[in-house]
C-alpha cells in the first residue's frame, strides 16, 4: 500500500469516522499509516479518530508495533441490517433499467418465514404495470411464481426447512406442501425449464389483499427466476405481464435470458457489496 497517493478527506466528521471503521475492518490488524491510506485521511487525523473511536469501544490498540484492531462492537453497527437489504439495494437499479429497456414492472422477492416478501417492484417506471406495489406485501410460497422460483433452486437444506413450516400449516395456500409427490414434480419441471408461472390458484386469493392488486391479477401473471450468487440463492425476480398480450411461451422465449442477465448482475453486485 505504501506510495499510493491518500484520498481527499471526507469532509464530515461522521464521515471521516466511519471511513477509518471501514478501513479497520479490512483486515485483522493495522497500522496507523496504512489505516489513514485506507480511509483517505492524513496520519494525523487518523490518528485522532483511532483514539475517539478507542474511547467509544469500537477500535483498539494491540500496540506500537502490532498497531489497531477493530472490536466486537463494530457489529453492533449492522444488527439492523439484513441481506434482503443489501440485496434491495443491489437489485433497484439494474431493475430499473430493464423495466427502461423492456417496459414491463419486474418485481423482486425474497423469503419471509411462511411467505415471500415483494421487497421492490419497479411500477413507477413502467408503462404496462396493473400491479400496485407494496412494499413487503406477502406472497405464497407455493402458489405464487416467486416462491415456486426460490424453492425450485433453493439448496436442499433450505427447502426443507421451508417445507416444514409450510407442512404444519392448515391454509390453503399451503396445503401442496402435505402432498410432496406432487409438490417435488411441480418443483422438478420447474428447474428443467429453468423458471416458474405464477399458479391459478393465486388469483383465487382475495384475503388481505388491495383492491387494485386484484384487478392487476385478473390481468397479469408472473414469470421468476432465482437471483443466485453461487450456491447461495439470495431471492427470486418476476415479470409480470399481460395474457392478452403474450402467452406464458412467448413470455419465456422473449424475456427469460434477459431475466437471468439481470439477476446475474444483482447476485454479481451483492457479492462485490459483501465482499
């Protein structure tokens, strides 16, 4: 690191604060001239915000010649963060430019407990929506396309945690997962053809959900595919789009590479983000 030229400072005392805790967790253990390189501060002021951060119990000195650590506490600063934060924060861009390039609303979906969450959808910048988009509306595993997507490709383990929650369950919505034959066929076609449509059952569904949410589903149906980043699946994305317009075929053979694009791209970002 030595000879690289230091960043201009951020201005903000917050800012030049979090930039050292940035720095200190880089690495085990650093030195103060390689801490300030890190954080594009002076060795001076480095060395202050070390000391302040010291007396809040965030970082600590081992010694003059091991140099900082940063301290359990720094995790504190997280705890109110989940991945299907850092993944929502991933994916709204490059959904954004796609509804741009492709029109149709794709929304993103991540797994809750007995349900998926619809973390973001991107109606406001599509010209075809009929769904309105509420933030964390829940969605059934098993009847909608984004939770047939996440099971479908979720790693074994998972699913089958899944599975049992939604075995234990006396809703309707959920009644497939007492019956396993059918539920792995449905689950198997959907990993050979690689995505998943949203279930007619799913339209017969009216309990806690908006009026105009109903009239979109009298309309539109959903194709998903999961948002992989490795062996780790991080969610699913679905387009929705007209029956009137396009049957589930054409629906496929027209967006489903540019669906897996994109998903691409956000598992590509959330893994640089955790990194």
């Amino acid at each position: 690191m030595a000879g690289k030229p230091v960043k201009s400072a951020p201005r903000a005392p917050v800012a030049r604060a979090l930039a050292v805790v940035e720095a200190l967790n880089r690495a085990p253990v650093m030195h103060v001239g390689a801490i300030a390189e890190a954080a594009g501060l002076p060795k001076s002021s480095a060395v202050r915000l070390l000391a302040q951060l010291a007396e809040a119990g965030y970082a600590e000195r081992l010694s003059r010649a091991a140099g900082w650590r940063a301290t359990s506490r720094v995790l504190a600063l997280s705890s109110g963060f989940r991945m299907s934060d850092l993944v929502t924060e991933a994916a709204r861009a490059p959904m954004r430019r796609f509804t741009a390039q492709h029109r149709w609303a794709v929304f993103l979906g991540v797994p809750e407990g007995h349900e998926m969450l619809v973390r973001y959808g991107t109606v406001a910048e599509s010209p075809l929506a009929v769904d309105a988009f509420i933030p964390d509306v829940q969605t059934p595993f098993l009847l909608s396309a984004l939770g047939q997507a996440w099971l479908a490709f979720a790693p074994a383990a998972e699913r089958e945690a899944v599975l049992a929650r939604l075995a234990l369950s006396r809703r309707a919505s959920d009644r497939l997962a007492r019956d396993r034959a059918d539920l792995d066929r449905m689950l198997a076609r959907v990993r050979k053809r690689g995505y998943a449509i949203t279930d007619e059952a799913t339209r017969r569904i009216t309990k806690n959900v908006a009026r105009r949410a109903l009239e979109g589903r009298k309309r539109a149906t959903g194709l998903a595919v999961p948002i992989l980043a490795g062996e780790r699946i991080l969610g699913a994305l679905s387009l929705r789009y007209f029956r009137s317009s396009l049957s589930d075929g054409d629906a496929a053979r027209l967006y489903l590479e540019p669906l897996r694009e994109l998903t691409g791209e956000i598992g590509e970002a959330v893994v640089q983000k955790v990194l």
